[in-house]
C-alpha cells in the first residue's frame, strides 16, 4: 500500500511541477466561458451577490442575536458552499471531459486535477469579492481573528486536490455517480448550515445534520473567526483528520489505478 501512495505521490508532484501549464490551461478556460459578455468574470460575481442577498432577505431570522450576524453568516457558508460544490460537481466528470488530452498525451492526471481546481479557485476569488463586500456593509471589519479563517481557507484549499482525484476516479469507473453526486450537491445544501442557524445543545434531525455533515466543519472553520474571533478546536481538529484521510486514499487510489484510467473512458 505504501508503495502505491508512493506511486501516486509521483504523479501528484509531476502534475504540480507542470504548474505553467495548467495555469494556463484554466485562465482560458475561464476567458472563453466570458469571452463575449461586457463585464467578464464579473458576472461571477454579481451572481454571488444575487444569490445571497435573495437568501439573507428572505431568510432573515427575527431574533435579534441571530439577525445582528446573519447576513455574514449566510455569505460566508454560501461562498465556502460555492466553492467545494463547484469543484464536487465538476470533479465527477473530470476525466470523461478530458479524454482526448488523456488518450492523446502523456501529461500526468494530476495535471488535468490541478487544472479544475485552479478554474474553481480564480472563479471562487470573484465571490470572495462579493462575500466580502457583505461582511463589511454588515458592520464587521478585520481583526487579527481573521487570520484564523485564512489557514482555514488554506486547510481547503489543500485538500480540494485529494477531493477531485476520489470523485474523478468514482466518476470515471461508475459513471452514474455524477447524477448521484449532482443530485446530493442540490439536497446538501439545504442540509448544511449555510443560511440556517444552529443552537447548541439542539437535538433532533437538525442535531444530527449538524454533527454529522463535514460540510459543516469546514465552513464552520471559516466562519467562526470573523464572527466570534476564534475557531472552535473540535472543528480544526476534524477537518485535520478528514483531510489525512482522504489524501492518503486519493494517493492510493491514484497510484492504483492511474493506468487503469484510460481504458475506463
């Protein structure tokens, strides 16, 4: 097992060192998706903002307590939902999307992995912008707390790579598993606490998709530092240990069945 995780751990550094190359190939990707429209990837954006003031108006909790951090709290789940489900969403037809490059070429996978997360990324910054602009307009403004949430940032970031290779490979080798994964990405969000809040010491069904949903650990992560000034430990802890796990699977799984990859498609 080892020596396959070594194998795939080849290929991963192989891939990043091609960094010219995949930088490229995501900045047009990003290009010609805006090519035509006036404000670009500012639409991006505006579609953020859309989005979460529609959610932040609608929803908007009377409760006082709640109400004063609400708007924050749901841009911030949103913009960290965003992300990982764009990268989830695309992460499961990578490879089938890729195939002429992987038949026709001899560039590491990894190559093709680094290239949808850094599209996710430079899409993910034009609605940083706009969660940012809410946060401010809400009355909070930064603080040394804030550091908190960028290594929580870097915590996802970091593991997002490991992400894309599981669901590629699911993708890959069970075809249906996109439907499913769509299917589950448009359901989580309701089952996460992005725009709903959750008391402590609450029981029930929303205990439970509270406790028992990653998701919520790693948005938590984020968010808590620029609300209250410091992240919860337990969270840190968990997102730690869900991130190990699933380089050391993806490593695996990438090392195994690298080969295997192309005769699937």
């Amino acid at each position: 097992m080892v020596s396959t995780i070594f194998v795939g751990l080849v290929d991963l550094v192989s891939g990043v060192r091609l960094w010219p190359v995949w930088t490229a190939l995501a900045r047009e990707d990003i290009d010609d998706q805006h090519r035509r429209t006036t404000l670009g990837p500012v639409w991006l954006t505006i579609n953020y903002l859309m989005f979460a003031g529609t959610f932040i108006f609608v929803i908007h909790p009377s409760n006082t307590e709640q109400g004063s951090i609400y708007a924050p709290y749901a841009a911030i789940g949103l913009m960290i939902w965003f992300y990982l489900m764009d990268n989830i969403n695309q992460a499961v037809t990578l490879f089938a999307r890729e195939e002429s490059y992987i038949k026709g070429t001899r560039l590491p996978l990894s190559v093709y992995i680094m290239r949808l997360g850094m599209q996710a990324l430079i899409r993910a910054v034009y609605t940083l912008t706009g969660c940012l602009a809410i946060v401010l307009i809400s009355g909070f403004f930064p603080t040394f707390g804030w550091l908190w949430s960028v290594l929580a940032i870097l915590v996802i970031l970091a593991t997002i790579p490991a992400a894309i290779i599981l669901l590629a490979m699911l993708g890959t080798f069970f075809p249906d598993s996109q439907f499913i994964i769509s299917n589950l990405m448009r359901v989580g969000m309701f089952l996460t606490p992005i725009f709903w809040i959750y008391t402590p010491g609450e029981g029930g069904a929303r205990g439970m998709l509270y406790y028992w949903n990653p998701f919520t650990y790693y948005i938590n992560l984020v968010r808590e530092p620029i609300l209250s000034g410091a992240p919860h430990i337990s969270d840190a802890m968990t997102c730690i240990a869900i991130s190990a796990f699933a380089w050391i699977l993806a490593l695996y799984l990438l090392g195994r069945l690298r080969h295997e990859v192309v005769f699937a498609l």
